[in-house]
C-alpha cells in the first residue's frame, strides 16, 4: 500500500513539470495566437471579434502570392536538398572506409553548430560583387564586370539549401547505416543494374530518413528569415519576412497572428500529409 | 557500388569528384570568413591587401577589433549567459519527460507526447511570435486586474530564455529517451525489491545510467540556445544576443570585426567536435 502512494508521489513529480512545459509555452501560446489572430480594436477600446485580418490577406494579392511562393519555394528546396544530399548520405556511410567517414561526418556538422547567422554571412561574403567568385572568374579574364550573384533567388537557394541540407543527410546516414551490404551484393549478383538496385532496394530502404529528413527540411525552409532578409533581393517575396515586419516594424500584431496562423496552417498540412503518404509517425521525425 | 564490389573507374571518379565539390560547397563559407579576419582591408571583401590581426585585437578610431568591441563582448556573454539557463532548465524538464514518457502509464500519454514533439515541426518564428503575444496578454492581464507589473512577461532576458526553452526540452527528451530505451529494466526492479522507493530507484538507478545521454543533451541545448535566431528575435529586450547582433551588424554596418568573431566561433566548434571525435574512438 504504501508504495502504492510512493508510485504515485513520483508521477506527480513527472507530470507537473511536463504539464507546465508544455501548456504554459505550447497549448496556450497557440490558442492566444489564433485568439488574436481574430480581434480587432473596436471604437470603444476594447477588442472585437473580426475576419478583418484574413481578409487583408485575401484581398492583397501581394500577400497570398508571397504565401504560395513561400510555399512553393520550400518544397523545392526540399527536393533539391534530397537530390544534393542523397550521394553524399550513400557515399559516407556504404563507399569510402570507415576511417575517413567519421572524420568526414563530422565536418558535415561543423556548419550546422556554427549557427545560421555565420554560414549566411560566409555566402554573403562569396557572392558579393568584391566576393571570392566574382574577383575570381575576373581574375581568370572570363568577365570584365561582376555577375549579380548576391540578393538574388540564386543566393537566397544557396543559403536556404546550405543551412537546411545537413538536416536531410544525418536521418538518411542513419537508415543506411542498418542496410545490411549483402542485399545490394545479392542483388548485383543476380545481375541487376545500379539503377535497378538503387531504385528498388537502397530508395525504398531509406524511405523513413528521407521522410523525416524532408519534413525538417521543409520546416526550416518555410520558417526561415535570415537567408531569404540578407541573401535574398528586393524581389524575392519570403512570407516570413511578412511576419517578421508585422512584428518588428509595423507593430500590426493581429495581421502578424493572422499570417503566423497560416504559416503554421500550411507547414503543418504539408507535413502531415506528407507523414500519411508515407504512413510514418511522428516519433520518428528528428531521430 | 559499395565497397565489396567492383566499380568501373569512370563511375568511382565521378562519384568521388562529387563529393569533394560537395565538401568545397560545405567548408567554402567558413573559409571565405576565416581568411577575410585577417585581410587588412575596411572591408570584408577582396582583394587581399595583406596579413593583420587588427580585427582581433585593434582599438583605433578607424578600426576596433573584436576584443576592444565591448558591444560584441557584451553581447556573447548574454549569449552564454542564455545559453546556460535554456540548458539546465531544459535538460532538467527534457529528462524528466523522458522518464514520464518511458516509464508511466496514464491516460492521454499519445496526446501529452504528441504536444511535446510538436516544437520539432513547429517554425521557429511561429513559437516566437505565440509566446510573445500569450506574455504580453498575461502581462496585461494582471496590469490590469491587479496592478502587478512582471517584467519578464514584456521581451526581456527571462522571456529569451522560456522561449528557447519550450523546444529544446523536445531535443534533450528525444537524446535522453532514446538512452532510456536502452535501459535494462531488472535494474529498476531489483532497486524497488530492495525496498527502495521509485524515486530512489530513478535517483540511484535509472539517472546514473543516463547520465551520458543528459551530458550530451545538455551540449546539444546550450548550442541550439547559442546559435538561436528565429525565436529569440520576437522575445528579446534591450540587450541583444550574439546572432541578433550578428544579423543587425550584418544588414547595417559590416566590417571585418564580424569575420574575426565568427572565426573564434568555427575555430571553437572545430576544436570541441575534434574532442569529441578523440573521446568517441578512445572509448571504443
């Protein structure tokens, strides 16, 4: 009996904390953000309820344009991410020795803790007009003036797929590392090809590291700032950047709710549509 | 294809040309920084115009190097300083769920679970802006209800700190889960025959064991607070960190100074990864 009481003592000591945790800074932060998301200050001073957030979005065709080439935007870099990445996930984990593959994962890593803000500024530095491209191809006579590489949509891919595509190949390394050798080498030696091999054995293998790969990837993608504000032009229309104005500079906080509120709707779509498709749980995502 | 079976030279060139592209592509931007702290130039850009360490240790009017710049200083300690909250408070919550998640039964668990996984899918910029607004309606509230001022609710350190809080314990749950699985449950069981109470089970027993797994969490959350841009921005009060810096001094005024710091920080990050390569191999 008296341990009885003991068990239960322990899993009040648990489950408060997690209970704080996750109503305090999870549940409630969202409720208020939808909450808000949907007032508008009456004449009286006090708040309203009101589509009037929702509709500047659908009227502004600046907005939702923003919204779906955001959206847009993120799965390409998804799948260029994959196709980037996958040879490299392959080629440390099944081709080269062991030896050199811890040493080579490791520099695989070195960017990703170094922080966003660092890696973003390096690829400022190297595609800028004075950067390390332009004064080369200048340097070997190719051009006479530099190319426009930076603020444009090809350096804001650059950094969105640079600081993204490690999340891709960590999940897709560890999948391969449990495919066991022998079933390529069977496979070969019943004299299959290395398209056959990869496209019937090694793809769908890896399947759960790609899924949970591409859905942080995407996530990231959709929810970044800094690549598209430093990298991207003028031009380049990043939903995020919205969000971030609304904020930090407008201070319109209930259109700001309204656009969090459809970013996070449309991420969340995505990424559960994308674990249905692949009947993978969410446990699995980050592992 | 792998490495039991033979390859034409073309394919294994190519495929071996890939890669040093790909690790060109992946040490390019480090490198670019790394050498533009040293070129002795106003300007973070070529040509190179010779060797200085002017943008380390330089305290002119023309240049301040990074050990003279108190607001790069400043702003790092603040950096450390929240890095070293969200970890131990995150590590401590994070474990704690594990052990829930592991080792109880109750009802909603899968819908407990599902919350706490969700800061893994969740855009940084969503949990930001949701827990500013959710502190600045509490704060209000009370203002107005009670006439208490709570300065933590307004963008401040402590908020900086709640905010990248609520998703690293999601990572510091998942690397210590995953050790827990590993756990020989005997253990617990031959502690509680004893006569040992759960608690001291989970004390004595169970937290030993995962003690690697915490430490490491533990590393893992200080460097996802250090490096933290997304959600710190909304959430943050006069005295910014070292990526708000960073991404302030980047849009509006850069000189070599900012490549003098993020080259302490790669060197730092190389150096503490090459330790624990040098751990791992000793150990097996």
């Amino acid at each position: 009996m008296e341990n009885k009481k003991n068990f239960n003592v322990t899993f009040y000591l648990l489950i408060i904390p997690v209970l704080l945790w996750l109503v305090i800074l999870i549940v409630l932060p969202h409720i208020d953000l939808l909450i808000s998301s949907f007032q508008v200050d009456s004449d009286a001073g006090g708040k309203i309820f009101s589509f009037e957030h929702y509709m500047a979005f659908f009227k502004n065709k600046i907005y939702w344009l923003t919204f779906v080439n955001t959206a847009a935007y993120a799965i390409g870099v998804t799948i260029l991410a994959f196709i980037v990445t996958f040879p490299i996930a392959f080629y440390l984990t099944k081709v080269i020795s062991k030896k050199y593959a811890s040493f080579l994962v490791l520099l695989l890593l070195i960017p990703l803790w170094v922080g966003e803000l660092v890696t973003v500024y390096g690829w400022m530095i190297i595609l800028g007009d004075h950067g390390v491209v332009n004064q080369f191809l200048i340097y070997i006579g190719l051009i006479d003036k530099p190319l426009p590489l930076l603020y444009t949509n090809f350096s804001m891919t650059i950094g969105l797929l640079y600081m993204s595509m490690l999340f891709m190949v960590v999940p897709i390394m560890s999948t391969l590392e449990s495919l066991d050798d022998s079933l390529i080498e069977a496979a070969s030696d019943l004299g299959a090809s290395k398209w056959t091999i990869f496209r019937k054995i090694i793809i769908p293998y890896s399947m759960p590291g790609i899924t949970s790969g591409a859905i942080i990837v995407f996530m990231l993608v959709i929810g970044d700032y800094v690549a598209p504000d430093i990298l991207g032009g003028k031009s380049s229309l990043w939903f995020t950047e919205q969000i971030y104005n609304e904020f930090l500079a407008t201070f319109n906080w209930g259109e700001g709710a309204a656009f969090g509120f459809l970013l996070l709707f449309i991420s969340s779509s995505i990424i559960w549509l994308t674990l249905k498709l692949s009947g993978q749980k969410l446990e699995r995502v980050g592992s | 294809m792998i490495r039991s079976l033979p390859n034409s030279p073309v394919y294994k060139y190519t495929y071996r040309f890939y890669a040093i592209c790909f690790f060109i592509f992946l040490v390019m931007p480090l490198i670019a920084i790394s050498v533009l702290a040293f070129n002795n130039s106003d300007f973070v850009a070529l040509p190179w115009r010779g060797f200085t360490l002017d943008w380390f240790f330089a305290n002119t009017d023309q240049r301040t190097g990074f050990f003279a710049d108190d607001g790069l200083i400043q702003s790092i300690f603040i950096s450390i300083k929240t890095a070293f909250y969200v970890a131990t408070l995150s590590t401590i919550v994070g474990t704690i769920a594990a052990l829930l998640f592991e080792e109880e039964k109750f009802r909603f668990k899968g819908l407990l679970y599902f919350l706490a996984l969700t800061p893994l899918v969740i855009p940084g910029v969503i949990l930001g802006i949701s827990i500013l607004i959710s502190s600045t309606m509490a704060g209000g509230y009370l203002q107005d209800h009670f006439g208490w001022d709570i300065e933590f609710l307004s963008p401040s350190f402590w908020l900086v700190v709640l905010g990248q809080f609520s998703f690293a314990a999601t990572y510091v749950m998942r690397l210590v889960g995953a050790r827990l699985k590993k756990f020989d449950r005997t253990l617990e069981e031959a502690a509680l025959s004893l006569k040992a109470t759960r608690l001291q089970s989970i004390i004595y027993v169970t937290i030993p064991f995962l003690r690697p797994a915490i430490i490491g969490a533990f590393v893992v959350a200080f460097l996802i607070s250090f490096s933290n841009f997304n959600t710190t921005i909304f959430l943050i009060g006069s005295d910014p960190t070292l990526p708000v810096d960073l991404y302030s001094r980047i849009k509006f005024s850069s000189t070599p100074v900012l490549n003098a710091v993020s080259f302490l920080i790669v060197v730092f990050i190389t150096v503490a990864a090459l330790i624990s390569l040098f751990l791992n191999r000793n150990k097996k």
